[in-house]
C-alpha cells in the first residue's frame, strides 16, 4: 500500500476501486479495440464474475458502480452490479483511447506509429489527459458521495492516466493492466490518502 506523506491521518471521504473490464478475443492477443463495441470472451465473464464475488466479498453492496459505456466495459460493470443488486451509471469519459486508423491492428505491428501520436482520428495524451482529469476531478468533488465507496469499470489506458494524474509510481507488474488487478484509492476532500493494489489470483 502507498499512504501519502503527510496525509495518513486525514479522514478518508471516498473510497474509489477501479478495475479493467474482462478480457476479449482482441485483448488476449493486444489488438487495439479503441472505440470498437467488443464483446467479453468466455475467460473475461469468468474474470468479471470473479470480480463481482470480490466486491461482495469486499462488502460493497451500497456502492455507487461508474462504468465506460463501451461494450466490454458495461457488461463487466452489468456483472459487478448484478452481484451487488445495485446499477450502473454510465460516463463515456471512462471510455479508451480513440486509435483512429490504427484501430484494430496489433499493437506490435504499428508500435512506432502509436507512440509518435501523429495518426488520423487518434487522441494524443493532453486530450486523454483532460477527459480523465475532468472525470476524476467532478467525482472526488463531489460532495453527495462523500462517505461513499465508488466502483469504476474503465480500460487500461484510462487506468494508466488516471494513475498517472494521482502520482502513483506502479511497478512493471502493474503497468501491464491487468485484468485481474484492482486498485483501491481513498480520498480525504479530494486528496488522495492512500492506493492500494490487488491481484485476484493473489
């Protein structure tokens, strides 16, 4: 667990999970889904479903779910809910990174192409950047949810900025997104406390 210098003693406000939708045919082999409308594989219900029983294990069954409205992402969100007999708001700022003409090519093939950013319809690291601190900023502001614990559905990129933005330094591990881990933030008036990391299979 990584606790903020000076923060531990802070009352914590929010308590934020998020996690990476289930796997898809595409992501098992790091094609770029991008904006496309994949659906889960069987071994991503099989996650999803694992990840609902930790969340009810986790006694979350007063959590508010906030999920990117894209295919693999909602039906991951639709299990967690299902578990926890409560619903999902959907915020399409949660949804990945456009990849524009790259969509749909394997990450190996066009590495080089991702990496300088100057591709038809794909959005560079400002705009992702500023849809995500958008979305992260009206949530830990939000002063209806405070005392609330907060479950977000999102992608890997996404997960990547959005730690990113809080100054959580992850390991190699980490950074790979998996679909099995889950990142445990608490916030104190919008300041982070504290982040933790969970793999399910751990």
């Amino acid at each position: 667990m990584y606790i903020r210098k000076g923060h531990a003693d802070l009352v914590v406000l929010m308590n934020i999970f998020i996690c990476r939708h289930g796997e898809t045919n595409w992501s098992s082999i790091k094609r770029l889904q991008g904006k496309t409308e994949n659906s889960l594989n069987s071994m991503g219900i099989t996650t999803s479903n694992n990840l609902a029983v930790f969340f009810k294990y986790k006694n979350l069954t007063k959590a508010s779910i906030v999920s990117s409205p894209l295919k693999r992402a909602a039906q991951t969100a639709e299990i967690i809910a299902r578990k926890l007999k409560t619903s999902v708001v959907y915020d399409s700022r949660l949804s990945e990174r456009d990849f524009g003409e790259l969509t749909g090519f394997l990450f190996e093939e066009v590495r080089d192409k991702v990496l300088s950013q100057r591709i038809c319809g794909f959005e560079n690291d400002n705009q992702l950047r500023d849809r995500i601190k958008n979305f992260w900023n009206d949530l830990v502001q939000d002063s209806s949810l405070e005392n609330k614990t907060i479950v977000i559905v999102t992608h890997s990129l996404v997960i990547n900025m959005l730690l990113s933005l809080i100054n959580y330094k992850y390991d190699l591990d980490d950074s790979k997104m998996n679909h099995k881990r889950v990142y445990n933030v608490r916030t104190a008036k919008g300041t982070v406390v504290s982040v933790n990391s969970v793999l399910l299979d751990e």
